[in-house]
C-alpha cells in the first residue's frame, strides 16, 4: 500500500502520520521522498490496514493498493530510477554502464592484460569469476581466493571496480572487503539464504535471473536483498531457458522494458550467457541498448580458443572495442530509451 502526501505537507505531519500507521497496524512505513512529491511505503502485511481512515488525514492526497508482492523494487514504491553508485562510476543513470572482462580468472597475465584492453575501449567495470559454477564437477572450478587477489591486482593496474561472483554465505565478510560489485549468478538467484545474507550488507549485489525465473520471481530475490536494508542492486537479464536449443539461452529482450515499468533498479544485459555464442554478442548487445538496457555485461577473452570457461562466446578485445564504438551510436540515436514505457 503507498500514501500519496499532498505537496508541501510539513515533515513534522508526515513523520506523525508514518508513526501513526505503524502503531495502528504493525507494518513499517517508508517515507519515500522525491524532488516533487512525497510517498509513504506500507511493508508487511496491509490487508487489515483502513485505507479510508488515512486518506481522511488532511495530508493525505491518495492512498493506492499494491497488487504486486514486490514492494521496495516496485516502481509505485519508489518514482525515479534508482542509481547504483560504484566508486565513481554509477550504473542507472544516463550513462551506460559496461561490465567486461573473461567469465573466469586465470592468471595474472590475462586478467590484467584483458582489463587494460577493455579499459581502454570504455569499460566502466572489470568482472571475472574467481569461484565458478560448473554444471560438472569435473570443469574448472575458479582459482577461487586467488582469483580474488588477481582481480585486485588488476584494479590497482586499472582503478576499475571489480565485478565477482558469490556462491556461499560463508564468504560474505571477504567478498564486501575484496570487491566492488558482488554477483549473485543464475544459478544462486533463488537462494534465499545467500540473499538475506546479502541484504545485511551495503555492497552493490549484481542479481542475475534464474535460468528458468519469471520477472516476478527476479523482482521477489531483488525483494530479499532490499528488505535486509541494502537497497543496491542492479539486476541482470542472462537469457532464460526455452525449447530452442541452437542458442545457449534465449534473450528475453522483453524483460527489460518489464521491468523499468515495474521497477525502479537498474537493469543490466549479459549476451554472453544468453546466446552461448560469440558473433551473437555483438548484434544482441546493440539490441540490448536500443531497448533501453542501463549497462551490459559482456565476456572478452584474449585467447577464447584456449580460455579455461566460455571461451565460446567470448569475443577478443579488438571486436570489443568494434561493439563499443557502435554502441555509442546507439546512444545517441534512440531517445528516452527505455523510459517511454513508465507512464503509459
Ligand atoms: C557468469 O557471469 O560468470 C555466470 C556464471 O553467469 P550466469 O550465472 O548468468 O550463468
Ligand atoms: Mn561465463
């Protein structure tokens, strides 16, 4: 349930009114303040809340019932777009922000020699995977704490924030040290345990959809991390599984404008994982932008033949650099991307 307050209502009334609810009907009450207009978000449950004994508050210009069960990444809850700030770069803004680098951590050589490419084409955030979920146990499975240390190498080389993989609780405390950006990969999106974990800290959470996840159910893991307190998260289309099977996934290009309908996070894409596929990065990345994506995350590799993990859809750095100078033409042609689907 949302409280709409009339402009210019005194703080000292809203702060009243929000006690006020939470006495009356043991829920808690959000004050969402924004540049012209004031909501209070009712959590918990509301179904025995009178919403015609706060509408006949003399501050109170409407109140509205949340049919969603997403409540803090719902957009009702919260107008304006949310900006996920990293370091001094953001992700949600107007600028688009582009997470590259190989799917797995190898050596010193290749993460820092692979950043400094994608730095230089424009790269805002370097990733790379330290601890890796195979589908085999017998796969590569990360250089695991090493990789962690290689990556924060090849930041000091850059100063780009690093984006990296969590696959346990039992790692929090070192990942919120080590890293800028923690993911939360397809595979975890519904562990709920990991996510609460999560909600604790302040960290950015990077939250990939589940390989068979509805929009919903995106919006309900974004929901557990944000009802711990951290309201950053960004979240990732990855492509979702279907029956076709020459892709790896299929893109699900509609969930973007989905989801900046329905919520206020920032959204990013990963064509990597979505098509399986190298030379299918290129064409869905450029789709990606044009629907009005807030970043992409892309799988660069300076030796895909011999990568130790995805080097399949991995492209090298001399294609990357290609990708992100037409990506910029893609900026400047399509306006409001992304945002015309808000109010319709
Ligand atoms: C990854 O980004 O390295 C990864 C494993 O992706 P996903 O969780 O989307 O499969
Ligand atoms: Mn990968």
């Amino acid at each position: 349930m949302i409280v709409i307050i009339k402009p210019k209502s005194p703080q000292r009334e809203i702060i009243a009114l929000k006690q006020k609810i939470e006495e009356e009907n043991k829920v808690s009450v959000n004050i969402i303040q924004g540049k012209e207009y004031c909501l209070l978000g009712l959590i918990g449950d509301t179904t025995k809340v009178d919403a015609s004994k706060i509408r006949a508050n003399e501050f109170v210009e409407d109140v509205k019932k949340v049919q969603q069960p997403y409540k803090l990444s719902n957009r009702l809850f919260h107008p304006e777009n949310t900006v996920v700030k990293v370091k001094d770069s953001s992700i949600g803004g107007n600028e688009l922000a582009v997470i590259a680098g190989p799917c797995s951590v190898e050596s010193e050589e290749q993460i820092v020699s692979i950043a400094r490419d994608v730095k230089k084409s424009g790269a805002k955030f370097l990733r790379g995977g330290a601890f890796k979920p195979r589908t085999s146990p017998y796969s590569f499975q990360g250089l695991r704490v090493r990789g962690l240390e290689l990556l924060k190498i090849a930041r000091e080389e850059t100063g780009l924030p690093i984006v990296t993989e969590i696959m346990s609780t039992d790692m929090i405390d070192r990942f919120v040290e080590d890293v800028d950006i923690i993911q939360v990969g397809a595979r975890n999106m519904q562990n709920f345990e990991l996510l609460k974990q999560l909600g604790k800290t302040r960290k950015p959470i990077l939250l990939k959809r589940g390989i068979s996840a509805t929009i919903q159910e995106l919006l309900m893991s974004a929901e557990y991390i944000m009802a711990g307190g951290n309201e950053n998260v960004i979240l990732c289309e990855r492509g979702i599984r279907t029956f076709e099977t020459y892709t790896r996934n299929t893109l699900d290009l509609s969930a973007i404008p989905a989801i900046k309908k329905l919520s206020h996070l920032p959204i990013v894409v990963d064509p990597s994982h979505a098509a399986g596929i190298w030379w299918m990065v290129e064409p869905l990345a450029k789709a990606a932008v044009a629907v009005g994506a807030d970043g992409l995350m892309i799988e660069v590799h300076n030796d895909p033949a011999n990568a130790k993990c995805d080097g399949q859809q991995s492209i090298k750095p001399k294609a990357f650099r290609k990708l992100m100078g037409d990506i910029d033409k893609i900026m400047n042609a399509v306006a409001n991307r992304g945002y015309d689907v808000v109010n319709v």
